[in-house]
C-alpha cells in the first residue's frame, strides 16, 4: 500500500510537458516538442525542417517514426508531409534532435 501511495504522490509532483501530449505514442521526461510549418523535407539524410518562432529547426527522421493526421489518425509515412503545413514534432536529443512523432496541425 504504501508503494503505491509513494508512487501516487511521485506521478502528481512530476513536472506536467509544457506541450500538447502525442497522439500516437506516450511522452517521456526527455520528450521535447517544437511546432512551425514545414520549409524542407530532405531525403538524404532523412531530415525534416521547420520555421519557429525561435528559428529554424532541423530534426532527423527515422524509419520508427510516428505521423498522424490532423484528425488525429495514423499516417502511412513521412512521405505524406509536404512544405508549408503545420506540424507539432516531438523528439528526443540523441545525437542531434530525433523525431519519433509528428502530429499534423490544423
């Protein structure tokens, strides 16, 4: 019982995202999101590149990652985004920053 209370009260002092959580997949601590439109979707190497508000920023694709749809359905893949729409990516800092989720956004 008293695991399960100390456990409780670790999932409610966590620190909430300060972000939109992922439809297709579950966020971690080391989850990061960024969101803009799409200026470039390079296919070697496999990179996806976004205008923010902070400037622009580029994150690797790889063949895992997730994309879903604006109405939050499951895309077959990558190739399914185009310049200019808007997205919300959500990665991980691995050697650079690494999509494992792009979510389209209306």
């Amino acid at each position: 019982m008293k695991s399960l209370l100390l456990a409780a009260a670790v999932a409610l002092l966590a620190p909430l995202p300060s972000f939109p959580a992922p439809r297709l997949i579950g966020a971690t601590p080391e989850t990061r999101c960024d969101w803009g439109p799409i200026s470039e979707i390079k296919a070697q190497p496999a990179e996806l590149l976004l205008r923010t508000d902070a400037g622009p920023f580029k994150v690797l694709l790889g063949q895992s990652v997730k994309v879903a749809g604006a109405d939050g359905r499951p895309l077959a893949s990558v190739a399914e985004l185009h310049a200019g729409q808007n997205v919300r990516v959500y990665y991980v800092i691995e050697s650079g920053a690494r999509a494992l989720e792009i979510d389209v956004i209306p």
